[in-house]
C-alpha cells in the first residue's frame, strides 16, 4: 500500500512537472524567436538608413559599403533595391532573390515582411527618405538561425532533464530496497552497525546491513551469523 501511495504520488509530481514545463517552453521559444526576429529587422533598418544616403541624396556610397562589409563579417547577406525594383548593391550571397510580391508589399505599401529561409530569417524592410514619408527603395537581410537553433535545443534538453530527473531519483531510491542508500540512511533504517535490532526489521536484513553476515549466508534462527554462539543471558535457551 506504501509502495503504491509513493508511485502515485511520483506519478502526480511527475505529471505536475511536465504541466508546467512543456508551457514554459513553448513561451521561451516564442519569445526568443520573436527577439531574434525583433533584432534582425533592427539591423536591417541600420542598413537602409545607409542606402538611403545613396539612393536619395545619390551620396557616393561609401557609407553604404562599409555597412554592408560589417554585415558580412556578421554572416548576414545583404541585397539593397531601388524603387524601381533594381539591384542597387549587395554583398553576394546566393538565395537572395526576392518574389516580386513580396518586393511590391515594401515599395509600394511600405511593409516589413519577414520569412524563414531554410537556416536563415529573411526579412524585407523599405527604406525611406529624410522625411521618413516617401520610399525610395528597400533592403534584404537574411541571417543564418544557427546560434538560435542552438540555444532553443538546449533550452528542450534542459527542461527535459528537470522534468525527468525528480521521479526518476525517487524512484531509484525506492528501488534501492530496505538495504539500498547511503551508510546513514541503513542507519536510520536498521539502527548502528553493532545496535540493536528494531521491530519491522526482518532478522535477517538487520544482521546483514550491521555487517555479522555476508548477503546470501545463512542465518540461525536468532539471527547470529553461522557459528556464532552467542552470549548466554538469563532466561535464554542458550
């Protein structure tokens, strides 16, 4: 009845935990997913205030290039369009391509479209003029997902391993029997290697875990180790 008492309530723990895990993760993962999304557009935005310098002022572009060198030091590719939908730069990087849609949603309606790419997040932003009105062309960033992978795979792992390893200890402890555990926990089951023998205690179990007998030898019916004769007290059989 113990035993089931025990393994029920490992059973709830362990249900209790898994309740209570799985939402956590998923609200982790959302949320890092949405800042690595957040900071992606951020740096595609630091892009096209550099290519508006170029495509508006017709500025010589300088600017433009050493930005565009960071970002490849980065791992990030780079594609920058006019208003007329035109390769304005760029720093290489095969993929880049854009759907016409897609390019028509920023140059026209001045949206931000962002898109998974295999390992990569792409995302589309316009660039805007000095009045931060009119749209004069629009920018292509697309940065690889590795560190983000990486990180959400041990962040499952991690919660993974929380929400086993609580049952999974009770239950090697039970599992251990009336012998298992550490010298204190025989102890407090079984009493000092020389005390006593305590009621509930089988004979046997006591004699073996206070170290009179090795495991598997026979005992007398007192319990002494083969022979043992004893000491004769008053009142014994002898």
């Amino acid at each position: 009845m113990a035993r089931r008492i025990v393994l029920t309530m490992l059973a709830l723990i362990g249900a209790l935990l898994v309740s209570t895990v799985v939402p956590l993760g998923l609200i982790t993962t959302g949320h890092e997913r949405a800042s690595f999304k957040e900071d992606t557009v951020f740096s595609a935005g630091g892009v096209a205030s550099f290519a508006e310098g170029t495509l508006a002022d017709h500025g010589s572009g300088s600017s433009l290039a050493r930005a565009l060198a960071r970002a490849r030091r980065a791992g990030e590719q780079v594609r920058v369009y006019d208003i007329r939908g035109r390769v304005a730069a760029g720093n290489g990087g095969d993929g880049m391509a854009v759907p016409t849609a897609t390019l028509g949603r920023v140059l026209g309606g001045g949206d931000t479209v962002a898109t998974g790419i295999g390992d990569r997040l792409r995302v589309v932003v316009p660039v805007r003029n000095d009045d931060g009105v009119g749209i004069v062309g629009a920018v292509v960033l697309a940065r690889p997902t590795t560190r983000l992978d990486q990180r959400l795979r041990t962040l499952w792992l991690w919660l993974a391993a929380v929400a086993h390893g609580t049952p999974g200890r009770d239950g090697d402890r039970d599992r251990a029997g009336p012998l298992g555990g550490t010298a204190a926990e025989r102890t407090r089951r079984h009493g000092t290697a020389a005390g006593w023998w305590r009621p509930g205690c089988p004979v046997g179990d006591w004699a073996r875990a206070s170290g009179g007998a090795p495991p598997g030898a026979s005992l007398q019916r007192d319990g002494r180790p083969p022979g043992d004769a004893g000491s004769w007290q008053p009142g014994g059989h002898g």
